[in-house]
C-alpha cells in the first residue's frame, strides 16, 4: 500500500501527516531545482507556488487577486510580501518565516485597480537581489501582471519563465503531499455516497452540487473548487458547468467534484443512472471503463505519457470529434496537487510531442469519455492515483467498475423494475415488440399494419415481463 489513511485531527498517538516535515520538504526541493537551474531567484505571485514554497495562506478569496509574492534567491530562504495584516500574522504564527524579517506587508495592483504599485513591487525585489548579489541574473517568474513585468525590466531585473520550474519541483509528491491527496479523496468518497442516496427525480443539478459542498465542508475541506453536476440531455456534448435541470427516470448524470484538504486537491469523476439506465448508456459506460482500465494497467515507473495515449486513447474521430483539440481533455490525465492541473499531462494532442516520463512518487487523474450510440447521453469516469515502485495505486475508492443506479427498484407486479430499461415505457413492452417483429416478417395477420417499435437487443434485460398481462 502506497499511502495509508488517517483522521483529519492530530493525535500524540499515531503518526499522521507531518507538517513540519511536509514545509521542509516542499521547501528543500525548491530550493534544490533553484540550485540546478540557470535562474538566480524564482519570484512567484501564483498562490500555489508561494504555499508550497512558504508555507503560508490566506483563504481562497485571493486566489485571482495576485496580490501577494514570495521570492526565494540562490543559497537564502523565501521572503514572502502579503496583504496588510496577514503579514504580521504570519510573522506571528509562521515561525519558519522568521517572524517580520521574511513577512512583510506588500501588495501588488490588485490587478490594475491601483496605480503605483507595481514599481513599489519592482523596487522590492530589485533591492533584495542586490542584496544577494543576484541583480544581472535571470529571476524566473511563475505568473505576472504586464504592469509589473514593465516594472521590473525597468528596474533592470531580466524576467524569465519560471512556471516550468515550478512544475517539475512539484511533480513528485513527498510522503504527506500522497497522505494529503489521499485524505482529499476519502472526502469525496463519502460526498459520492451521500450523493448516491440523494438523487432521484425531481433533485436538481443544483441541489446535488449544494449536497456534495455540504458533506465537504462538514468533512473538514478547505475550498470545494467547483461540482461539474451535468444530467440527461446536457451529457453530450460535455458543457462542464451546472445548471437547474431536474433529474428525470432514465437520465444519465455525471459529476466531477474538485475540492481540497490542506491545500492538496481531487479531481474525481463518476457517472450514474437515475432510476435506470438505457442499454446505450451501459455500453458507453463500458466502453468509457474498459479504456480507463487500459490506461491504468499500463501506468508503472518507466513508461511515458505518450506510450498510454498511443495504446489506450481512441482517436477524436473515433468518439464524434474533428481532432485532438476539440476533444481536449475528454481522454485525459494531469497532475494533481496543490493545483489540479499539474505535470504530468496525458493527452494525445501533446503527448507525442512531449512525452514525459512517468516516475514513482507522481500523483495523477486518468478520465475517459464515451457518448452513446443515442445521441445525448454519455458517461464520464476518473480515477486519481499514486505510482508506486512497480505499479500504482488507486486513492479514489467510491465503486465505480459497473455503471450504479440510484432511485430505481420500483415494484411492478411482475417484480423489481429492472435496472437496465429504456427511459419510454413503451420501448419496454415485449409483447408489443415481438409483435411487430412478426409483422415484419408477415407472420401477424390482421396486426400487420400496427406501428413499428425498435426491439431492445436484449427485451429481458430491457424490462421484459415487467407490464400488466394481456387478458
């Protein structure tokens, strides 16, 4: 077992995920990739790059603010430049940033709201790479306004990608990032659950989003990122938000839920069946596993991103799509981190390009589309897991090898509604549909002129013997 599961709680008693291990290792390999690199300082305004590298947040609130910055020089430690009182905050609770010599207040231009700021954030870092005799080298910068890009090279400061680096320092997961992510995801296993019971006719795409946001929060998750909550006609193509559509009999309906725990995220899709599901959608629904399971079985240390695409990914064209572009991210993997879209990147648009290779300690989502042969409905399964020395291991666990239907199990007289059923009743009828079948053939006498019904390919499991008898 690669990853073991604890409470959300510190305990004295058992040893749980580490938090001063997990910033001094985020930390070191930082500091590490900085050292290899041809850059004398990363300066980093995206909110994920300054938590891994100091160890600090202010809520979700900020996140598109990019009002905060951190710089890490060559051979220092990280300076981080917060919003008003947080830094004195920091310098409070963050013991690690050296009270007020590495928190200090600064804020950038609350993008573009507020002028002048964005030389008195040039003037901050250019005094700080002087100070470290770094000011004629590269400073490799992860995410920029264009006012404080302007800034800096006017200050003298070559600006640099430093986003690329940034990815390859948060590739492999340490041992409390796999415990972090594995925790995220026993969350969303019990939101699929409670999920599960809910839904039924009438449950909106809204309500199932509300309940998923609830379970979460009640779990202990830090910031619900979003519920993609799509449902009967809506399922194809993909359109990757909610709405209020009531669910109906019959309907397929798929989630991704993305939230996350101490920072570290989910990205965890399931498709079910409301009441019952239509033989088109337990195909897709197969077919949707079956490449999925293709992919997984071939994920171990060794093998590249474009070795799973080539052998396990359909072609666009094979699924309804022109190319690879317009098909992006419905045969897909990423990254997952303190972001959910990380290193590595599995899609056959760029991974024959730029294959990368897969390593043990990477944490990843594999997810797989399928639309039915009836037009509108589709299925949609992810899976995130950890790679282990010879293999991987899966972290997202709410039962997902058979399509489930939630709501069903209404009683005729002749029994159990069954599960797999067309969503019109009359598309049901075996009596109905060997009778036009022997129509077809001139074999029904008087009853040959009756209306054609399509005969489900197996009436039995499509709801034979589930009416009222003929008397």
């Amino acid at each position: 077992m690669a990853v073991r599961t604890y409470g959300t709680m510190a305990v004295d008693w058992e040893q749980r995920v580490d938090m001063d291990r997990l910033r001094t290792e985020r930390l070191a390999r930082a500091k590490q990739f900085l050292e290899e690199s041809d850059l004398g300082a990363l300066l980093c305004f995206d909110m994920n790059n300054i938590r891994y590298i100091t160890a600090t947040h202010i809520g979700t609130w900020a996140y598109d603010k990019l009002i905060r910055f951190c710089l890490l020089p060559q051979d220092g430690e990280p300076i981080l430049w917060d919003f008003g009182s947080a830094a004195r905050h920091h310098a409070i609770y963050c013991p690690w940033l050296d009270g007020d010599e590495r928190s200090r207040a600064g804020i950038s231009t609350l993008r573009g709201a507020v002028e002048g700021r964005a030389e008195s954030v040039a003037e901050k870092i250019r005094v700080e790479l002087e100070k470290h005799g770094l000011l004629n080298e590269p400073v490799g910068v992860d995410f920029i306004e264009l006012p404080v890009l302007f800034a800096l090279q006017q200050a003298g400061v070559q600006v640099v990608d430093g986003q690329a680096l940034m990815q390859d320092v948060r590739k492999l997961k340490t041992q409390d990032e796999k415990t972090l992510l594995s925790t995220a995801c026993a969350m969303v296993d019990a939101a699929y659950d409670e999920l599960y019971t809910a839904m039924k006719p009438g449950f909106r795409e809204n309500d199932c989003v509300a309940l998923v946001n609830k379970t979460l929060f009640e779990l202990g998750s830090e910031h619900v990122e979003g519920v993609n909550a799509i449902s009967g006609e809506r399922c194809a193509p993909h359109p990757h938000v909610f709405t209020d559509r009531m669910l109906r009999p019959g309907d397929p309906a798929y989630f991704d839920i993305l939230h996350s725990y101490n920072g570290y995220r989910t990205c965890y899709y399931r498709t079910f069946a409301v009441g019952s599901a239509s033989r088109a959608l337990v195909d897709s629904y197969k077919r949707c596993r079956d490449i999925l399971d293709h992919a997984i079985s071939m994920i171990r240390p060794g093998v590249t991103t474009a070795d799973v695409v080539g052998e396990a990914f359909p072609k666009a064209e094979e699924f309804g799509f022109a190319n690879e572009e317009a098909a992006f991210a419905l045969q897909y993997g990423h990254g997952v981190g303190l972001s959910i879209w990380e290193k590595p990147i599995f899609s056959r648009l760029v991974s024959f390009d730029y294959p990368e290779t897969i390593e043990e300690g990477m944490v990843f989502a594999l997810e797989t589309f399928w639309p039915s042969t009836d037009g509108w409905s589709a299925a949609r399964i992810e899976e995130q897991l950890i790679v282990t020395r010879d293999g991987c291991e899966i972290i997202t666990r709410f039962p997902a090898e058979e399509l489930l239907v939630t709501a069903g199990g209404q009683y005729t007289v002749a029994g159990p509604l069954p599960g797999t059923r067309e969503k019109e009743s009359n598309l049901n009828n075996p009596r109905l549909v060997d009778q036009v079948v022997a129509s077809a053939n001139g074999e029904a006498g008087s009853n040959g002129g009756e209306a054609a019904v399509a005969r489900p390919e197996n009436p039995a499991a499509s709801g034979g013997g589930g009416g009222v008898n003929a008397g």
